[in-house]
C-alpha cells in the first residue's frame, strides 16, 4: 500500500470540527465533504456535469449492486468505474457489507464470509474478505471498504460477536489488498455499547489503515446514542487520518457528525426524498405536492443558489409532480444534493474562519 | 394580428426544399426545423439547459395536457408558459384538437365543437375553436394552430364532413384571436384524398394565417400517401409563409418532408423510443436492450457529436436499462432529439449550398 497518494492535510482546526483536504489519484477532496449515492454507476436521475454543477466533488457506488449488475469484471473491462460512469474526480465503493445485510435474501454467516441470495434473481453468491476486496479493485475506486458485519445495533452479544468478526475481515482485507493507487479504509462497528466501539476504534485504528469508517450507525438507534458513538469512536481514532460516518445526511446530522470531528458523509436520503417529493432545506423539509405551493411563484429556498432554485417556481415542481414527470424528480435530487454538498463546503469556511460552533447553532435552532 | 412580428424570410430554394428564417417575438427560428415536444410543459427527463445544449429552437407544448392539467389560468398567472418552463425561446401549442379526438373519451363532435372526457379523471369538458384560441393566448407561445377535426384518413365521407367543419373552425379561430404577439397557423386537412387535401389547402391559404400547417397525417396511412398529400397540399400553399407538418419526426420522414417544401417539424416519437431503450441514428435504429451491446465500449454513433456519444458507451446505456434507471432515458433522449434537431441544421446548410438531393440520398441510401 503506497501511502504517500493519500496524504491527509488538515488546515483546521475548530473545537473538535476539522477542515482538510485528502490527496488521492482522481484530485483532492475537501473535507469536510458529503458524497451522493450512486448506487448502480449512476446518481439517480442525473448526468455526471449535473453532479459538478451542483459542486459535488465525491461520488460513492456499491459494491454489491454493481457485483450482481452488470458485474465487476465487466466494470474492470470498460476501465473502471471512473471511465464506465464518467465521474473523473474520487470516487468511493463500499465493501458490500451492509447491503448482504440488508437486502440480500437467506444471508448464512460464518467465520470465513457471507453465503447470500441476490435481491434480483435470487441466485446465490458468496462474499469474503479477500472477494470484497477483489471486487472494490475490479471497481477500482479511490476509497474502498474492508468487508464488515453490520449487525442490529441493540443486541450486545450478536453485536459484539459482529464487531470481532469484523476485527478479524479487516485484517484480512488488509492483506488482500494490492492495488496502490486505492485508500482501503477500515470501519469501527459496536453497535450503541460505548465500550465495544471504544473496543473496535482500538483494534481497528492499531492496523495501519490510511482512514477510518464509523459503520452501523443511523440505521435505527437513538440520535443521542449515534452522537455517542461517534464522540466515543472519535476520541480514539488517529487525527491525522480521515474519518469517515457511514451512511448519514439529513442537515442536522452532517452538523452533528462535523462539530463531533467527521469528514466524509454518505447517504441515499437526498436522491430518495426528491423522489418522493420532498425538498430539504437548511430549515427542515418541505412536501412539494401539497397544494399549498400549486400557484406559488417562488423557488424551494429564495437563498439557495442550485440550479433548480436559480430557475423554477415551486407551482411548476409541482405540477411535474403530480403530472408524474420524471423531470420533478431530476430538478428535486439537484436542489437536495446541493443543500448537503453546499453545508458541507459552508462548514468547512466556518471552521477555517474559526466560527463553526456559531454556524451550527446557528442553523439548528431555526430548523422547523 | 400584427403580421409584421412573423415575417417569414426565405434565404435558400433547392428543388422544392426551402432554407428560411421565421422571426417571432423569442427570436428568430432557423428552418427547417425539429421541434421536440414538451407535452405536460417538460421534454420528458430533460432540462431546459440540457435542450439547449442539443441544438433545440423551438418545443412544442400540447394545449389540452396543460388545459386538463395544471390548467391554463394557473401557466398564465405564473407568466404563461415560456415562464413557467423556462424555455426563454420560440414555442408552438398545438390546438387540442389532435388529442381530443385520439386521447379523450366519449367525445360529442357537433358543428360548433367536442364534448368529450378528461382522460385522466373522466370530468367534463368542452373545446370550441373560441375556447382553444383563448387556452392558447393564456399559454402564449408563439405560434398557435386552429382548432381542426383531425379525422380517420381513410374514410371519405367522415374525412370530407371533418374538413368542412375544420374550415369553419378555421375561420372562428382567426376573428377570436386576439394577441398580436402570437402567430395563428391554419391547418389543413383532408385524409388521403388529393382532391380534399387540395380543396383544403386553398381554402386555409385564402384565409390569410401567417403560416400553414398540414394535419392528420402520419396517423396510420401509407408513407406514399403522406408523401402524395405533401406534396398536393405544398403545390397550393403560398412559398412566403412557413409550412408545418404536425406529428411527424423519424430521419426519412424529415428528409422526404424537406424535400417537399415542409420548413417545421414535431413528434414525440424521438423521446417516447428513447425511454423504451431505442436509439435513433441515421442508418437506422439500434435496441439498446440488446445483450450484443453488454460489452461494447463504444458509443451509439460515433459520428455523432451529442454529449450522450460524446460520453458514454453502449455498455453504460445498456447497464442503466437493465437496472432501470431513469438516466437512461435521458441519455438516449439527447441521442434521439440531437439525431433529428441536427438533421434539420445538416438540411438546412445543404439547401444553402444547393446540394439537398445529394444529402438526403446519401442518408436515405444507408439507412437499414
């Protein structure tokens, strides 16, 4: 593993928030830094200059979508997942862990891996360390995942006997591992018990990762017991690498996740709620089908700049809605991506300039 | 009716094809001309900014969608329709007539208009010719058609009551017009019959429209009827005023209109193909669904300058409809609308330089 690609700088400091920049193959990553979720080598609904219109400078997919559909070695022919989609800046995968466990069908693990149904034909495949990793490297992304087990988070003896399972995958996956120009990044589990993600954070920060994950968290625990962990996971874990919280981007969370020392975020909520007609704003959601807005002349959020506020009424979003255009969904996912993508970069001022307590409490206290 | 707004200057005559420019109150329209068709006041799945950067002048918007739905007071009150889409560019409305006697149900045809049924909640309605120009001046696009009966083509004695009720209509649409900032076209009419398509053609081009449009073909009959009707109805039409051939849009279908005098052109077919994975080309088309194109790392054409050829392959595309995602569809609705708008560019530049027959033959001798 050459290091050097995937240099962290961190410019600053503000209480426990950071602002850095992380070096790697396909350019630098501001941090902190919200990533759109493009499950199958595509962000729903929108092409890759959409995406750097609206200032998104990650992108993640998924392993075991794109394992299943159209296939890694497929993926691997046409030059990787940069080239396949045409997103040219860094670019993410996950290990396909949490997707066995979550959507795959007749899931059987043991020590050694996953035995699983794809959710699509319900043909049987089998994940391991050592596969995840093969795969991630047919993908070939800048960031990639060690292979974890995402347990439920509130039972304490499956969770721990995930969490050493998952101890012993990331050292696995460590030594699966080839390819230089890929940041394999391992992910503390633990569930909600302090003492396991302090556990995990040890174990897993002691393998010499170039970053760490924070995984099983916003999947259905308490928002104070996921502020926890991440305080707990977070006091242990080097500062001088990236940290990175699995799966999470509502605005009052990227807040949260960002003063507790977060860098990176992920999460589907943006892309799925413009799809089902809901609007997030930095003062909480909006549902554009409600009548209320069908001869209201004025956009989303008379502040935002995306290009969807810049140019449509909220009357004309509705109507494309309730005429079930495809198009209401495109113009929505802009404007949602953008609020998480543009919070990011706003956070990442405020804490160069020293203020970003201020600008949390700030926009927290006027959500609705 | 303020003619001088509309004036039709025409630069170029190759054999009977024209190259011309209509000037109209959102700028001058370059013919011949394609014009993609924005039915519910969207181009399915794209963007006004991704239209323009096809090539698009002119889209086509459909009265009785948008009187059913949001309803013409609501596209009025929000600045009528160039506004409420944001396409700041020339725009057409059709009459409502087409869709009235293809889409609505139960319709009641008497000499002063239709009765029929929404399509979509099955609510009462009723058009006269009055009522499609008043629909029309709330919308305000530029060019704006009569109210026609657009009958089966094939039965005489149907075709022949439903040309005379369109001339009549014809004439109401001219004196309820109003807005001088809008261009009435007369349609004429006539089903396969050359000497109703020619009775018709002089009565509509004795009226006095700004410009002529040919109706109710391409509804199901012969091309060499269409063809024949082209040609008898182009033989009547005066050469100074812009001719338009409503619904009709596949690459040898413009090039035999263009040949034959046809300046504006509009289907949906280009992007109801592209969201069931057909790609338009100009040797024909391509079934992006099929497995032969999995591995191909190609684009759809590599001739052609479009950003979905300029950026992805065959195996993308394929993979998008194979997870059916909807970027598929917008994808391949840049291919297909491109296919077209530059046929027309392509067309037009060869008028200019005297050698249309040699383009289109060349084109129409390759296609598969």
């Amino acid at each position: 593993m050459q290091r050097d690609l995937f240099t962290f700088d961190l410019e600053a400091v503000d209480g426990k928030a950071r602002a850095g920049i992380f070096h790697t193959p396909h350019g630098d990553l501001e941090t902190p830094v919200f990533a759109p979720v493009g499950t199958q080598a595509t962000v729903k609904t929108l092409t890759p200059v959409q995406l750097e219109e609206l200032g998104a400078t990650l992108v993640l997919s998924n392993t075991y979508h794109l394992y299943l559909r159209p296939g890694a070695d497929l993926v691997a022919e046409m030059g990787g997942l940069h080239r396949f989609m045409q997103w040219p800046h860094p670019m993410l995968t996950d290990s396909g862990g949490f997707q066995v466990f979550s959507l795959a069908e007749m899931r059987k693990v043991d020590e050694d891996g996953v035995t699983f149904k794809s959710h699509i034909d319900g043909s049987t495949h089998r994940f391991t360390p050592e596969k995840a990793v093969e795969i991630q490297e047919q993908l070939g992304a800048d960031i990639i995942m060690a292979f974890d087990e995402c347990s439920e988070p509130h039972d304490r003896a499956y969770v721990e006997r995930a969490m050493h399972r998952t101890h012993a995958w990331a050292e696995r996956c460590l030594r699966a591992h080839k390819r230089t120009d890929q940041a394999l990044f391992g992910i503390v589990q633990g569930g909600i018990f302090p003492d396991l993600r302090e556990n995990s954070a040890r174990v897993i920060s002691g393998m010499g990762f170039p970053g760490h994950a924070i995984g099983g968290l916003s999947v259905g625990e308490e928002k104070n017991d996921m502020y926890a962990m991440i305080e707990v996971v977070n006091a242990v874990l080097p500062v001088e690498k990236p940290r990175y919280l699995m799966g999470v981007g509502t605005v009052e969370d990227l807040l949260n996740g960002i003063a507790r020392g977060i860098d990176i975020f992920d999460c589907v909520l943006p892309t799925r709620l413009a799809r089902h007609q809901s609007a997030m704003t930095r003062r909480g959601r909006l549902n554009l089908l409600n009548v209320a807005h069908a001869r209201n002349p004025h956009p989303i959020d008379e502040t935002c700049r995306c290009y969807t506020c810049r140019t449509f009424t909220r009357a004309y979003l509705r109507h494309l809605i309730v005429a079930k255009e495809m198009l209401a969904g495109t113009l929505i996912s802009i404007h949602n991506l953008y609020t998480l993508v543009e919070l990011a970069k706003d956070a990442r001022r405020a804490i160069q300039q020293g203020c970003f307590t201020d600008f949390a409490e700030n926009i927290l206290s006027q959500m609705e």
